[in-house]
C-alpha cells in the first residue's frame, strides 16, 4: 500500500524555521546593528562636511556680491555675540560697504550693509579662531585687524557682537589671499557665556574640515587635517 502525504502536511512541516536559518538571521541583524552604530558615530563628521560646503557657497556668495555691487564685501564669522553667545563661532554673515550716491565709492566713514541673513553652521560644528589664519601658507593668523564690531542700534539685537572677517574687493579679489576657513567638531554647555569655548570631544579629535582662499576668490577645500596643520588631539576653538 502506497503511503499518501497531503501538500498540507508538507507544508505544515515547512512552517517553522530551522537551527540554521535563525542563526543567519541573528548574524544579519548583528551586522546591520553594527553598521547603524558606526553610522551614528560618524554624524559629526557629516555635519563638518555640510559646514565646509555651506561656507564655501557664503563666500561664493560674498564674492558675487562685491563684483555685483562694485564695492567691497565682507564673510562675518561670530566670534563674540552680546545677545546670542550660543551662536558664537556658528553664525556666519554676508555684508557689503555701501557706496556714496554722488561719489560712487564706499562711504566714509564706512557703512556695512547685511547683504542676507547669512547661516548657522550645523549642530555640534565650529569655527576654529586657532587655526584659520589669514595666511595659511605662513601661518599668519587672524588678528584684530582682521575683526569688526557691529553695534546695538545700527544693526538687529541679534547680529551685535565681534566677528572675524574675510574681505573681497570690487573685483572679487581676496584682500588676504591664502587665507583659511577652518571648522571642527566639539561640544559646548547648553547656556554658555562669552568666554567660553567649545570643547573637542574624543570622537572628534580628527574631525576638521576647511578650505583655503585664493586671491582670485576661489577656494580649494583641504582633504585632510594634516593639510590644516592640526596635530592630533589638540583644541582648535
């Protein structure tokens, strides 16, 4: 007598998963845990790589600005906000000397113009004072030459404050060719005063990203930061 087994008897015993199969899966959902993991740990160097990127289209900007407006303009970077000091080192302006009507050149004394509202670099991402120099090449830094006030009652409560800037002419050249753009990762109190910095964490101790200026106003972005000549484990705010 020949045995009969019904397709629903196969398939009953096929409805379980075997030893085999469910270790394959907990293999899988480990290495996709993991990728997640590194994934995450890895957000801070995004936000620098979007950083670098807005900044470089702030001083594209900056530079169309000068050439369309035929004066002088400037990339504000805050270094010192009376109002906002959670901005500062973050907030990144856009402004241009406005020129005399009968003259046709800057005014004097000079009369600085917000050209937009500029952009805030992304959570966790700073500009670095130490590092972006006013001449890479030489490792001349930025100075107080190199910074501007803008005061309570001529611009909105939430600008006023020390900046440090870069200066395009009215033919869109760099006033300090060589000079660098440097930002970083690192991590700041939640209501910080004016003195204080942001600190590098142990995640972000390689995680900077930058470019430099050329006098032609074009920028070239630095691929590592042995190109920005930041040791390892150092402060750069």
């Amino acid at each position: 007598m020949n045995s009969f087994v019904s397709d629903t008897q196969i398939r009953s015993r096929r409805s379980g998963f075997t030893l085999v199969e469910m270790l394959v899966v907990i293999a899988i959902m480990s290495i996709l845990m993991t990728a997640g993991a590194i994934g995450l740990g890895g957000m801070g160097g995004k936000g620098v790589t979007s950083g670098v990127a807005t900044a470089e289209s702030l001083f594209d900007e900056a530079r169309a600005t000068a050439i369309g407006q035929r004066t002088k303009s400037r990339v504000l970077v805050a270094v010192d906000l009376t109002n906002n000091p959670s901005d500062n080192l973050r907030k990144i302006l856009i402004m241009y000397a406005e020129l005399d009507p009968v003259t046709g050149n800057p005014k004097s004394p000079e009369s600085w113009v917000l050209s937009s509202r500029g952009a805030i670099l992304p959570d966790q991402t700073y500009f670095s004072q130490i590092y972006s120099m006013k001449n890479h090449q030489n490792k001349t830094p930025l100075g107080a030459s190199d910074e501007m006030q803008l005061a309570a009652g001529t611009y909105k409560s939430g600008f006023v404050g020390k900046y440090s800037f870069y200066e395009f002419n009215a033919e869109g050249i760099c006033t300090t060719p060589g000079a660098s753009f440097i930002i970083g990762a690192g991590a700041r109190k939640a209501n910080p005063g004016p003195t204080d910095k942001p600190q590098v964490t142990s995640a972000g101790k390689r995680d900077f990203g930058g470019f430099v200026v050329w006098r032609n106003g074009r920028t070239s972005v630095f691929k590592s930061p042995d190109q920005m000549n930041i040791p390892n484990g150092t402060t750069v705010f």
